[in-house]
C-alpha cells in the first residue's frame, strides 16, 4: 500500500549526499512486520528523478570530491571506524531486521555482530591491492599494471538477510575505492537506512553511500540504466537477475549476480546421522528456508532413508514457531504476504505432482501463528528430480527428499539441476569427503556442514545461479578494473605504420 500522506507510522528517510531525504515527490511506502501481519514504518517510494540525485552524488564524489583524493590507507581507516559503530548499533539494527522481515532476533543480532568483520577485513586490504611490474618482452619498454576502481556502483539487495547481502558488496567496493549507491528491497529497506546513518558518522565523505528506497520498476530499473552507473551488484531471484543482466548488457556494464539456487544435501549411509540431522534442519528450516543457499533437496541413500526421514520428521514435530523475537522459538513467518502465497502454491503443485506429504503441508494455525505469515515446516517426500519443487526454486520452509543408491547417482541427482550455488555432503569416510566436492557443480560445498559463511571464502553459484563472486579477495577484484602502462624509455618508433 502507497500513501502520500503520512499516516501515524515510524517514518524512514533516504540517504542521499550524506543528508536525510524524502521522496521528490513526496511518495511513500508501507513496510510490514511479517509476525504481525500489520504496517509499522513507511519508507520514501524513490523514482528515476531520485535515482539521479544519488546516483549523481556519488559520481561527484567519485570523480571530484574528498573520497577521489583520500589515500587507500584513509579509506581503510574510516573502514574500522564504521565496524566499531556497526558493533555498537547490532542491537537496534537486530531489531529493525526482525521487525522488517520476520527473521529469528537470535540469527538476526548475529549477523550484525558478525557484519563488522568485513568492514575490518576489506579496511585491511584497501592498501594492499598492488600493481605489478611486466618483464615486457619489447625493448626499450617499462610496463606496469595497476588496479584502479571503476566508479559509481549500484547495488540491488533483497529481503531476506537485509544488511549481511549488502555488505558482501559495500565492503570490497568501497575498499576498491568506489561509490556506492544502493537500492534495497521494497520489503526489507529499514536497516539499511538506519545503517547509512553510520557511514556519516564514521566520517565517510557525502555520496560515497547513498541508499535510496522504492519499487524495482520505479527505483531499481533506473539505477540499472543510469549511464553514471559502471557496475552493478545484485543478489535475488533469477527473473530479476535476467533482467538486470538483460538491461546492462545495453550498456556494457559490469555485472555480478547472487541468483537462487535448489542445492542438495546429501547423506550417505556411513554419515553420522544426528549430525546429518542437524545439518538438514539447518539447510532448510533455519531462516524458514528464506536462503539462497537453502538445502532444498535431500539426498537420502536408500539404506538409510526410512530411518533418516522418520527421524527428521520426529525432530521437526518439536519446531516452535511464534514470535521472532522469542528465543524459544525455532521458526518465524515467511517474510512477505507474496512469499507466503508462493509457497503454499508449491505445496499444491507437490500434491498434484504426485509427492507423498510426511510433514507440514499448510498454513499455521498455531497460537500466536494465525495473524502473521506463518507456513508450517513442510517435508515431502517419494520426490524425483523432474516433479517442479526438485527444479525451481521455492525459497520457503519445503523440503523434497529424494532417494539414490551409488555415489555416481548422487552425484547425477545433484548436478541435474539449472542451479549450482551449493551442496552439502554428510559422510564419515574421509576419501568421499576430498574427493566428491571436485564432482558437485556448485560453487560452495559443505562436507558435514551447512551454511557456513566467511568473509575470508569467496561466495557465488556456477549455472543460473550467478556470475562473479563475493568475500575473500577475489570480491574485491571484481570492483577494480586492471589497467596496462607502456613507457617507452628511448622514445624512436622505426616505423610507425606497423604494430610495435
């Protein structure tokens, strides 16, 4: 729902130039708390006329102002300012996330408690991107390579891990030493505003961040098609990934793409069952299944998958859902009224598909359930690799167990997918464990593990499920473009009309 007048609700600015601003046409949006069901802030709805206001506050900043004359070690410097302030505020950024997209406090704070490492590691590693002297093969000619930034980026983040998905891109981007403007989901936009506040001040120079609110179509296409904008970082579904891809193609722009995935975890006869079961739990029903990386499809060796499943069923029976912020609970709501609608649309198809239902299968109607977004935890099984919950993604609390023999069908059943941004692998035998992550096309693998994240281990899928890769060093790469310097010495061209 729109207003143009603002109702008795918390109202969030946008952060453009280093200032608090409102809508140019003085548009809003209501953003709801998914435990609730009900509105509890507006936000500013951005059109194209605010995207150019940030869009060009940052190139100003980028190609004129104090950021293009700060030193790599400067930047680093208000890097660590920023992750100090970020450690003081995790308590009111945990909140906001909680209260935006419905995700448990607990896993909520520990992101925020987490996220200044990458301000610190990426603070560490501005002054350390260092060119390279060529042994030049040409006489006469001292070559040089040097990495400089490319310019004004635009990043395009979702609703399901707010600020954790948009710092993958702001910390290595700015280490790089580019600006940023950021464009977070309609659904989810209120602790990136509040964390923009922290940049000014940490010191950070006027649209070096700027952050922006609104639909995709009205604030996102803009941003993608604004001709300042050199790069673009994007984490969501793969229709808006097309699209994005699609549209700055036309302008030759540089892309990364976070896309979804249908990532299997597989369990082998020999894994440790209660650990597995951990692990499947993990994989699918922590964060409700709200996760690119969700372990989607359980593999289960037929010796063990009458055994395994009873056992995940009997686990998952004992799930508390209720009130985000509770610390007994287990699970919270589906994050949006559109994403609950999906996922009991897919829990029809399975029926129809003809997959046998051994958990869950509905809305809940628990105490405490019944106002908010909530999906009971839901298993299916009897599944095979071509029913529609095997191959798209569904980005909820669903599981779809399927059943394999050899190794060589496991790995069949995993790759057979158009996805490959992860996998787990449970076993206790140590040759399976090194030599089957080489076999599995995806781009992170868990070998009795399931979402284990670093800011030190680059993140990305293979397929569909993206282009570029985030964390490590390799993600600051990805926001330098390499540039090549020839100095002849003993400046006399022999004949100017052939290559040299």
């Amino acid at each position: 729902m729109t207003s143009k007048t603002a109702p008795a609700l918390e109202r969030f600015f946008m952060h453009v130039d280093g200032k608090d601003r409102e809508a140019v046409d003085g548009g809003w949006l209501e953003t709801k708390n998914p435990y609730t069901g009900k509105p509890w802030a507006l936000i500013p709805r951005a059109s194209a006329a605010d995207v150019d206001l940030a869009v060009r506050a940052a190139h100003e900043a980028f190609s004129s102002g104090p950021w293009s004359l700060m030193s790599a070690s400067d930047r680093g410097v208000l890097m660590f300012r920023l992750a100090d302030l970020i450690a003081a505020n995790a308590e009111r950024l945990a909140d906001l996330e909680v209260r935006d997209n419905g995700k448990l406090r607990v896993e909520m704070l520990g992101q925020m408690r987490y996220l200044p490492r990458w301000f610190q590691y990426y603070g560490g590693l501005a002054d350390k991107i260092e060119g390279h002297v060529t042994p030049i093969d040409k006489a006469n000619m001292f070559h040089y390579v040097a990495y400089e930034p490319l310019g004004v980026v635009g990043a395009i983040t979702p609703w399901n891990s707010p600020l954790l998905l948009t710092v993958w891109k702001l910390a290595p981007a700015l280490a790089a030493g580019n600006t940023v403007v950021v464009k977070p989901s309609e659904f989810a936009s209120v602790s990136m505003l509040e964390l923009a506040k922290l940049f000014t001040q940490a010191g950070f120079p006027p649209g070096v961040v700027n952050v922006v609110t609104g639909l995709g179509q009205e604030a996102g296409e803009p941003l993608v098609e604004h001709p300042l904008v050199a790069r673009i970082a994007f984490t969501g579904g793969n229709a808006g990934g097309r699209r994005i891809y699609e549209a700055a193609a036309r302008q030759f722009k540089r892309v990364s793409l976070e896309l979804g995935g249908k990532s299997p975890n597989i369990v082998f006869a020999d894994a440790d069952i209660d650990a597995a079961v951990k692990g499947v739990i993990s994989g699918i029903f922590a964060a409700g299944g709200q996760t690119c990386m969700a372990g989607s499809r359980l593999l289960l060796q037929a010796s063990i998958h009458d055994r395994f499943l009873d056992r995940l069923v009997e686990r998952m029976r004992e799930a508390r859902l209720g009130d985000p912020n509770d610390p007994e609970t287990d699970i919270g709501p589906v994050a949006t009224e559109q994403q609950l609608a999906k996922v009991l649309d897919y829990i029809e198809i399975a029926r129809r598909d003809g997959a046998r239902c051994v958990l869950g299968g509905e809305r809940s109607t628990r105490p405490g359930c019944t106002q908010g977004w909530f999906v009971e935890p839901t298993i299916f099984a009897g599944v095979t690799n071509t029913m529609r919950i095997a191959r798209e993604e569904v980005f909820g609390p669903l599981l779809s167990v399927l059943s394999f023999e050899t190794e060589e069908e496991a790995i069949a059943l995993a790759n057979d997918t158009p996805f490959g941004l992860a996998a787990g692998v449970w076993t206790t035998d140590l040759g399976r464990a090194m030599t089957l992550p080489k076999k599995l096309k995806a781009g992170t693998v868990w070998v009795n593990a399931y979402r284990v994240v670093s800011y030190l281990a680059p993140f990305g899928g293979f397929k569909e499920s993206g282009i570029g890769r985030e964390n490590g060093q390799a993600a600051i790469m990805e926001y330098l473009e390499p540039k090549s310097v020839f100095i002849n010495t003993r400046p006399a061209i022999s004949n100017p009309f052939t290559l040299q």
